[in-house]
C-alpha cells in the first residue's frame, strides 16, 4: 500500500456501464470489509538498526534500502504462534464486516502462503511451518466470511525481475515481463485454485505493468475462477470494480462500483510506535459517507509478527460491529441516496425507504430536509419501534421533521423516510 490520496482509479468495465454485472452483487451488498497486513515486515514493526525508520511500516525494506541478504532472515525469526484463524474470522464477523482480504505476498516478495514457486514462504522458510491462508480459508467457509487475497504483482523487493529494488539490483537488466509470466502468472494460479472459492485478487501498484500484462493476468483470473473479482489496482483502466487511493473518499456519490480501503491508524503493516488510533465514530462515519457514496469500505488491521491483532484495531471493530447490529439496515444492500452534498447528513436507500444518517443532530430537534424528489409518507427512527412516528410537514423547499431534542445516537442517528415509488 502507498499513501498517496487522491481520486478513484476507474476500472474499464465501469466506462462500459457502472453496476450491471451480476457477479458483483453480493460485493455492492456487502459495504465492509476487513484488511488485513500481515508479513515479516511486523519484526521490525518500523524500527532497522536501533532507529525509526519513517513511513508505512511494511515498507520499511525499501524506505530503509535493506539488501536482501539482511531482511531474508528474517523468516527465521517469524513464528506467530498466537495467530487463530477462528478467531480473526469471528472478529471480523462481530465487526459486521462480510469480506477478508489478507495479503498473500506484499512488496517485500515473502509469501504468506504454501507456494511451490518459491521456498520463501512461510511454511518452508519460518519455524511456524503452517499456512496461515489455508487456516483462514478453512474457517471462513465455516463461519460464512468471504476470502480474497492481497498480491504485489509489480513490486517485488526480493526478486531480481521484480520491480522495485534498485539497491541490490540494476533496473535495466530487469527481465519484468518473464517475472509477471514465470513468477507472477503461477503464484496466481496457486492462489485461485488452492484455497477454495476466491473472493478478490486484490492487486496493487500497478507502476509501469503494461496494459496487455495486466489483462492477461485479469484473464487468468476470470479463467480459474469466473466469480473472482479484480480491484482496478491490477492497472491500465482494468478490473471489475474501482478503487480509490488510500483512505480517500470522493465528495458526491460516484455511479461506478468502488471501494475505499483505509487503515485505523497511520500505518497498514504493523509499526510498534504508530499509535494514532481513529476514534470509533470517525470510523463508523468514514464507513456511512463511503456507503451514502455508493463504495465499499475495506478496513485494514496489521497483526504483530506473534499473530495478534493489536488491541486498539479490535476496540474499534468490535465498537463499529455494535453500531451496525442496531442500524446495518440503513448500510448492508442500500445504494446511494438522493440526498448529497449536505454537511449534516448523508443518505442511503432501498426501495421504498430512505435512510437519513443525521451525523449533527439539531439542537431542537427540527430536522430540515431538502427536497428530493420523492414523496414521503411516514418518517420514524430506526433505533426506535417503526411505529413511533415522527411528525413530517411538507414544504416547498423540503421537509420539516419534528424529532426529539437530543440525538437517539450520538454518532449518527438514522431517521428511515417511507417513500412512494
């Protein structure tokens, strides 16, 4: 991951017609998911050679220029004997989110999975000797969780073709396009066809990957597995949905499938010293803006290199998870609502209802909507039995609802609009 912020990265299929193919149902429905950074990186956890080294954590190789001869060790050290698959899945099923994307190989080219290409993986090269992934495969089958995987399919710090390492290797002798066909193309179809039914291949820094690499490797993809999705991040205006920069957000509702994905703190690797921890509001409004948008958000945890997930990330998800078990109505299946552009509020709908997320609740109590296009016939607040209604008065510039004086929620209080088809 990079940190860069910025506008969406449009996928092709969303020049060709925003929201129409059926394999992306269940991922419009879905709204949240879970992130997961987990690799060697979490050893040094953003600290080589006794000082801090600035930056993201799992990109501490290459903002540290260490020489592969000096990180591969690290595998031997790595030994997470603390991790529970079960347990990561039910965090994320408490979080109310409905999707895992674990990295699989990141930047630094070590793999988190049982590859056959390489030896630098974690069940040949570590003391642990398990696969993680084939653990959280298992026990998201179980638990009804959907699983996709992380892939660096451009950078690769470790291999001679891959891209990025230009301490240890000369970038004009690189052989990038056997790399993508002999290293990249077989990892991939490790992935798709080992570990069940794969959600996302979530690709990432496209760079300089060309145009016919990237839909090849979009092609493989569809071939394995047809209901595999593509994040646009394969690159060249590719993939099945959009993704925006991390932790962006666009400022009006957006007619593509898109997904923001985002971290908790500063960092996505773990990083020891990284504790600036958004507050559980600002996550459950960074989750309803998203949605009101028509994104999903893809939320991120880094474990630490014994397999926990840090306490503060749990926190928080467990406290977005208690929010959406009283409002998921107004989030899970809803698209973007009419409403947008307005401060105080964001909108999500279904048929026959609107959800007015009220993230400033008025002082007295008098909510003041603008018009819409749509007529409203009852107003009544989600957290409260559907028959206690609100009174509603027509006007020619909105509606006038009379709710109570103080917020029923105070990060967000969802007002549900009956409407008229």
């Amino acid at each position: 991951m990079s940190m860069r912020a910025g506008a969406i990265r449009t996928a092709r299929d969303q020049r060709e017609g925003a929201r129409q193919d059926p394999r992306l149902d269940w991922w419009r429905a879905a709204k949240f998911g879970l992130f997961i950074h987990w690799g060697l990186y979490a050893i040094p956890a953003g600290q080589w050679g006794g000082r801090k080294v600035p930056g993201i954590g799992e990109w501490i190789m290459l903002h540290a220029r260490i020489p592969v001869a000096e990180y591969e060790p690290l595998a031997r050290r790595f030994n997470p004997v603390r991790f529970d698959a079960a347990e990561w899945v039910a965090l994320a099923k408490d979080a109310g989110q409905k999707y895992i994307v674990i990295t699989s190989k990141h930047h630094d080219g070590f793999c988190m999975y049982d590859s056959k290409v390489t030896d630098y993986d974690i069940v040949d090269a570590t003391a642990f000797g398990r696969d993680p992934i084939k653990e959280l495969a298992v026990e998201c089958e179980r638990q009804g969780i959907r699983l996709g995987f992380y892939y660096s399919q451009t950078q690769d710090w470790r291999h001679p073709d891959g891209d990025g390492n230009d301490w240890d290797y000369d970038e004009a002798s690189k052989d990038f396009g056997g790399y993508v066909e002999h290293y990249v193309k077989p990892q991939v179809r490790e992935l798709l066809t080992s570990y069940g039914p794969v959600a996302v291949l979530w690709f990432d820094t496209p760079k300089h990957i060309t145009g016919e690499q990237s839909q090849s490797l979009v092609d493989l993809c569809h071939r394995i597995q047809p209901g595999c999705l593509v994040c646009g991040r394969i690159g060249n205006t590719l993939g099945d949905y959009a993704s925006t920069n991390d932790n962006a957000i666009p400022t009006r509702a957006v007619d593509v499938d898109w997904e923001t994905p985002a971290t908790i703190n500063d960092t996505w690797g773990f990083k020891s010293d990284d504790h600036n921890w958004k507050p559980t509001a600002e996550l459950i409004r960074k989750l309803v803006d998203i949605v009101s948008k028509g994104g999903n958000y893809l939320l991120n945890v880094g474990p630490t290199a014994e397999g926990v997930i840090p306490e503060p990330s749990v926190d928080r998800l467990l406290g977005i998870g208690r929010w959406l078990a009283d409002n998921g109505e107004a989030v899970y299946g809803t698209t973007p609502g009419p409403i947008q552009g307005v401060e105080w509020c964001r909108s999500t709908t279904r048929p026959g209802k609107l959800y007015l997320h009220v993230l400033e609740w008025p002082g007295d109590g008098v909510l003041r909507v603008p018009r819409f296009g749509q007529a409203v016939t009852r107003a009544h607040l989600l957290s409260r039995s559907p028959g206690e209604s609100l009174p509603v008065t027509h006007e020619d510039d909105g509606l006038i609802i009379m709710g109570p004086a103080s917020a029923p929620d105070a990060v967000d209080s969802v007002v549900v609009l009956e409407t008229k088809a």
